[in-house]
C-alpha cells in the first residue's frame, strides 16, 4: 500500500515538472510564434494579390471574418478580397488564404500550415521540378512552382469545385489540357483518397462564396445610407460590377 | 571504438532491418528522400537527446514506474523542441515540423530508452543515440532510395531514368512492406553468410 502512495507520489512529482517545463517553454516561445505566423500570413498575402497592390486589413462583423485583406490598386480601386480559412485534412487543419476578385475569379491560393502524411497530403505544398538529377549536378536547379496551389488560380471561387482523380496531374498537363480543366472548375486531387485536397477545396467552397455575398450586401447598404459622395472606394467597385 | 560502434548502429543492430523498431514512421516517411533525410535528422537529434536525460535520471526513477516516466520524459522533451522550433527557427520547422510529432510514437526513441540509456552511462548513452539514429537514417535512406526511384522515376525530387514508366504501388504502403522486406532479406543473408564464414 505504501509501495503505491509512493510511486504515485514520484510519477505525480514528474509530470508535474513536465508540465511546468513545456508551459514555462510555452509562454517563452507563444508570442515568437505568433510573429512567425504573421510573417508568414504577410509572404501569403504578397503571392495572392497581383504583384503592386496595396493590401489593406479590413475588419469585417458577421457572417464576414473578424479580419480579412482588401486589395486596390494605385487609384484605389478595389482589386480584390483575401480570406483565411482551413479544413480539416486527415491529420490536421489545412489553413490556407485564398485571394478572389469580387466576382468570383481567384487571384491566388496558398497553403499556410498543415500537418498531413509526409509524401501524401503533404503534397498540397508540393514543389515539382521538371529537370533531371545529371542535368541539376551541373546545371543551376530551376526553381519549380506549388502546383497544387497554382491550379487555384483563375477558377471561380463562386462555382463548386469539382475533384477530379485519376487524371493527369495539373503540373503534367499541356496548356489545352489546364484550359479544360479550368472549365469545368476542376482540380485534379492530390492523392487517391482526396482527403486534403477536399479539405482545401471544401475550406474555399463553405466560405469564400458566403464573404462575398455579405461584402456586395454590405456596400449595397453604404451606397444608400451614406449616399454617392462619401465612401467613392465602395461606389467605384459597385460600378465595376 | 568509434567505427565499431557505427558499424553496430548501422549494421549489426540497425534499428529498421535488425531490431525492427520503428517500422509505422519508416513506411510513411520512406515515400521521398527527402522526406527521409528529414525524418532522420529529427530522430537522431531526438534519439540522441532523450538517451542523455533518461541516462541522467535512471538512478532516481523506481524500476516499476519506468515505462511511464520515460514516456513523459520522451514527449515533455520532444513538445519542448517542437515549440522553440516554430518560435526560432520557420525555416527547420517547415523542414521537419511534421515529423516531430511522428517521434513521440516512435518506439525507437523508447526502445533504446528501456533498453539501453537506463541501464548505462551518459556518455555511453549519447554514443548510442547518435549511432542508432544514423543507422535509422542510413535505413531510411535506402528504403527511400529504392521508392522513391520505382513509385515516381525520381531521386531528391529530381528525374532519374528517361522513358522508365514509374510503379505508384511503391509510394504506397504495400510498397513499403515490398521494399523492407526486400532489405531486410538481404541484410539476414549477408549475416547469415558471415556467421557461417
């Protein structure tokens, strides 16, 4: 009986020296993370938007995101929208930010975090590189393209995705064959089992649409209560439509 | 000294096709090289690790409560490493970021714990970790070699054969059973021929 207090007391004593190490190395390392994250989000925000524009943060209420990024151009005319979202994958949220005209039309889509299975769904960061292992010992390595993000661009966040599997990969396919794809709003999946690219492509699908709708909603709205002469940003992009 | 003792992680004790330990993050992470490489270098950073503290604490730890001591030892260290990662180094956290978590589970790191670093010294303990990782690297590695190669035509991410049709089948887990199974046979006939001689 004794025997079992004491072990307890000692397996209790070392646990509790395991928690306050990772909460002491926790609340050191948190706010690093963050800026980490931040950092990262504003390299995301860069490739999603056309090279120029000026991204700035817009705070939105519901059903919009408590924060998301407007784009213009150098006249102040609006560009486009980026949003956060995630899915959830087969082992892991997949967030991503995905950047959308206001028509629909996506700009850009990029992977931010996730951890899938390494050489499965890790393959929605995928870098494919075309030249072969003698020519890349002497030549310098071409720098290849995150195909599964790339093929997000240009199709309409609006439309829903279709998956398509057993299908050449994008990077693989010839431009008439991409054209195809991109008409019937197609990406072709990642893996067999399309686990991580359904949760991309629903975390696009269950919300882009929806912050659209409530934008075009929502400066519907300023255009009547505040009339044409005080927001012009928001009367430029209701013209454009 | 040295070199018996990296031919005894590497050879005579490898951790994959000798001890067979470790075989579930070897299937996943034996998909790429690079992959592979990754996978490695946290291990045995890890391994390594994780062999020192358990060897430091070994006196203070009752014999009948080992197994979950080290096991919040192993997974306090390696949530520790994973958060200062993320916080200091983005650029070794997208590298090997999804293979910590994999380590916790690897019986490697408490295989060797239990079956070594309690039982000897630091030093002999530290000597152990670095070679045992290696000979799971250099594991890694070879099974990622012959995958890598047969499932996709490539070696590091890079085109190897022109015109060689690729088998999928060896990127997925059949594959991996195909490709262990192969090595180890091969290892087992080679110690068995050396036994003999």
């Amino acid at each position: 009986m004794a025997d079992i207090i004491k072990l307890t007391a000692i397996l209790f004593v070392i646990s509790a020296l395991a928690a306050l190490a990772i909460s002491g190395t926790y609340s050191i390392a948190s706010p690093k993370i963050e800026l980490q994250k931040r950092r990262e989000q504003e390299q995301a925000l860069q490739a999603v938007f056309p090279p120029g524009a000026r991204i700035e943060e817009t705070k939105g209420s519901a059903p919009l995101p408590p924060l998301y990024w407007t784009a213009k151009n150098a006249d102040g005319k609006i560009l486009g929208y980026a949003f956060a979202t995630a899915g959830k994958g087969y082992s892991s949220d997949i967030r991503c930010i995905v950047g959308v005209e206001p028509g629909g039309a996506i700009l850009g889509m990029k992977v931010l975090s996730q951890a899938e299975t390494p050489g499965l769904g890790t393959r929605v960061m995928e870098v494919v590189s075309t030249s072969y292992l003698w020519n890349s010992l002497f030549k310098k390595k071409t720098a290849g393209e995150p195909w599964f993000q790339s093929q997000f661009k240009g199709l309409n966040a609006r439309r829903p995705f279709a998956v398509k599997t057993k299908v050449d990969e994008w990077h693989t396919c010839p431009p008439d064959a991409r054209r195809a794809l991109a008409a019937e709003n197609a990406v072709t999946a990642i893996t067999g089992a399309t686990i991580s690219t359904r949760a991309v492509v629903n975390a696009i699908e269950t919300t882009v649409p929806n912050y659209l709708k409530a934008i075009e909603r929502m400066s519907g709205r300023d255009e009547h209560q505040e009339g044409a002469a005080v927001d012009d940003t928001a009367g430029v992009e209701t013209r454009n439509n | 000294m040295i070199l018996q003792e990296l031919k005894r992680g590497i050879i005579d004790e490898n951790p994959i096709f000798v001890l067979v330990l470790g075989l579930c993050p070897s299937l996943a992470t034996s998909t790429s090289v690079e992959n592979a490489i990754g996978m490695g270098i946290a291990a045995t950073l890890v391994l390594t690790c994780s062999n020192v503290i358990i060897s430091m604490v070994r006196g203070v730890i009752p014999g009948k409560i080992r197994i979950p001591c080290f096991i919040v030892i192993i997974a306090t260290f390696v949530t520790i490493v994973d958060l200062l990662m993320k916080a200091y180094s983005p650029a070794l956290n997208r590298s090997l970021g999804i293979f910590v978590p994999l380590i916790v589970v690897n019986c490697i790191i408490l295989g060797r714990a239990e079956a070594y670093a309690s039982k000897n010294s630091v030093r002999a303990s530290l000597v152990d970790g670095i070679v045992m990782g290696l000979g799971f690297t250099v594991a890694l590695f070879i099974l990622a070699s012959i995958r890598e190669v047969l499932s996709a035509n490539k070696f590091l991410g890079l085109l190897v054969i022109p015109g060689f049709e690729p088998m999928p089948v060896f990127g997925l887990a059949p594959g991996g059973f195909f490709a262990i199974a192969l090595v180890m046979g091969v290892v087992a006939m080679l110690r068995e021929r050396r036994k003999k001689a």
